[in-house]
C-alpha cells in the first residue's frame, strides 16, 4: 500500500481574534512611543519603537482564515509542515507559507470526443464526473499544479496564492486524463450488438457496468494527482456524423426483421388454432390439399402489410 504522506498540521496556532487585538496594540503602540521617543529625543524608546514596529509587521503576516471545505498546505522554507484544514480565523508562525486549496466537489461536463468501439466504428462519447481533491500532498508536490497555473502576464511566475489559478490547473489535469480514460474504456466494447457474441457487453446497453469500469480506469488516472473520483458516467452516445445514416438503415432494419419474426410467429399460431377448432367442431372436413390452399391463404392475410381484400365465391352459372 502506498504511504501517505500528507498528514495535519500540529505547529502552534493561535487565536486569530486574540492576535489582532496584540498585531493591532503593537502596530499603534509603537507609533506613539516613536512620536513620544522623538519628542523628547530619547534614543533608547526610539530604538525600542522600530523593533517592536517592526515585529508587529511580521506579526501581521501570521494570520489565515479557512471557509468550510477549504485547506492550507503550510510549508516552512521549502519544507512541508502539515496540512491546515480547521475552519476559522486563527494565526500562525508568520515564516510559514501558505497555499490555499478548495476540498470542494466539481463537475466536469466533457464535451463528446470521437473514438473507434471494438469494431472499429468511430462513435461519439462524452461522460459527465465528479471529483474533489482527496490528499493535499499529492495535489500540490506529485503534479506540477503550481507551474501549471502560473500567469502569463508575469512571465509564468507562480501564483500561489491564488486558488482560482490552482484549482484550474487540476481541472485541465482531469480533462486530459478523463479523455485518456474513457478513450480506453470505450475501445474495449461494440457500440451495438456484437454479432460474434449475443451475449457481450457493449456500450449502448452496458449501463452500470460501464460506468463503474470508467470510474475505476479514472481512479487510476487521478491517484497521483490527490484527486478522488465521486461519480462518473457515460451521459452521451452516438455513432460519429459519417457513418450515422448507415448506422440508422441496419437498425431499421434489424428492427424490421425482429418483427417480422413475431408476426409469422404469431401468424403460425393462429392458423394453427383456426385448423384445429374446425377439426374439433366439425365444420368442414379438409384434405391435404385443401388445408395447404388454407393455410396459404391465411399466412397472406396475417402477415401482409395491405388489409385483405375478401373474394365471394357466389357460385357457378
């Protein structure tokens, strides 16, 4: 099993309302002490006043405010120092750098892409996903998320504090590797009705089993990127623009088949049953010969397209 290498935080943290009131004491105390200490030309509380100014501006870039479903990735001079993921406002060592991320479900709702099925049939498929970020770590150390999302205003310079830029950045990963995946996936089955086998599975009439076989295959795909996959299914399916009135024709026809067999089938019983009931009741008595006329001619009717045309036999002159 893969070890997991995010884990939480366990720095000091501080109540971000209580520090306010300090970094707010410090910032103004040390001004008035500085005029004070220059009014009256006291070097030592002049001195004291820069460094305590100063320190209460370090003070100030200690502070953090996470929403529900939000995290922090703290990092101590390059090192990794915990994930931070208790809702609030609290403050924390100001040499510590923060780098915001949204543990939020999102959608992705990918455009159909052109792929060939087992047979080789180019079709249109499109899935529809969920997914959020899982493992913090992974997300912003094991993918070059970061580089990703920098801005091309600054010459690709990072922006790591902005979410927005991260957070897209895994969405263009998860675009790529949705496509990647259900390429894959779709290549595995027919479209339709596999003639070598009545029985396999195929694209059209899968349902479930496809789906859950996507989510597996985009699982893999996302591990390494943090990403946990919530839901994904095949939401669109269609074979491709030229070969689609091809496509149509052997349907119709496979339809039309299918119902052919079920009206000789029950043309066939009816014939049947009508011999049988004048057999038994005694009506007429036919021969072979007469039965095959018979027969011949309620096939025709039955299983004609065009209503039948009685003929009255009234006789001969």
């Amino acid at each position: 099993m893969e070890e997991k290498k995010e884990f939480a935080f366990g720095g000091m943290t501080l109540n971000g309302f209580l520090m306010l009131f300090v970094a707010l004491f410090m910032t103004f105390g040390s001004i008035g002490l500085g005029i004070w200490a220059g009014i009256e030309e006291v070097v030592a509380f002049v001195v004291l006043a820069i460094i305590v100014f100063i320190t209460s501006l370090f003070v100030w870039g200690g502070f953090l405010m996470l929403e529900p479903n939000e995290a922090r990735v703290l990092l101590f001079f390059g090192k990794y120092r915990g994930t931070f993921t208790r809702t609030g406002y609290f403050w924390v060592n100001p040499f510590l750098t923060s780098k915001k991320l949204s543990l939020r479900a999102r959608n992705l709702d990918a455009e159909p892409i052109k792929v060939n099925d087992k047979t080789g049939n180019p079709v249109m498929i499109g899935l529809m996903l969920v997914w959020k970020l899982k493992d913090t770590y992974k997300a912003m150390f094991e993918i070059d998320s970061q580089t990703i999302a920098g801005d091309p205003a600054k010459n690709g310079q990072v922006v790591g504090a902005n979410v927005a830029g991260v957070m897209k950045a895994f969405e263009n990963f998860v675009k790529i590797q949705s496509d990647a995946a259900l390429r894959e996936v779709a290549g595995k089955y027919a479209y339709d009705d596999d003639s070598d086998n009545a029985d396999a599975i195929t694209l059209r009439d899968g349902g479930n089993e496809i789906n859950q076989q996507l989510e597996e295959k985009l699982d893999e795909r996302l591990s390494m990127a943090g990403i946990e996959v919530v839901e994904a299914r095949i939401n669109y399916l269609a074979y491709a623009p030229e070969i689609a009135a091809v496509m149509l024709r052997r349907q119709q026809a496979s339809a039309i088949i299918t119902a052919r067999e079920k009206i000789v089938e029950g043309a066939v019983s009816m014939v049947k049953m009508a011999l049988d009931k004048l057999s038994a009741d005694g009506v007429v008595t036919l021969d072979d010969d007469k039965k095959a006329a018979m027969v011949s001619n309620l096939m025709v009717v039955l299983c004609g397209d065009d209503s039948a045309q009685p003929v009255v036999n009234t006789g001969t002159n």
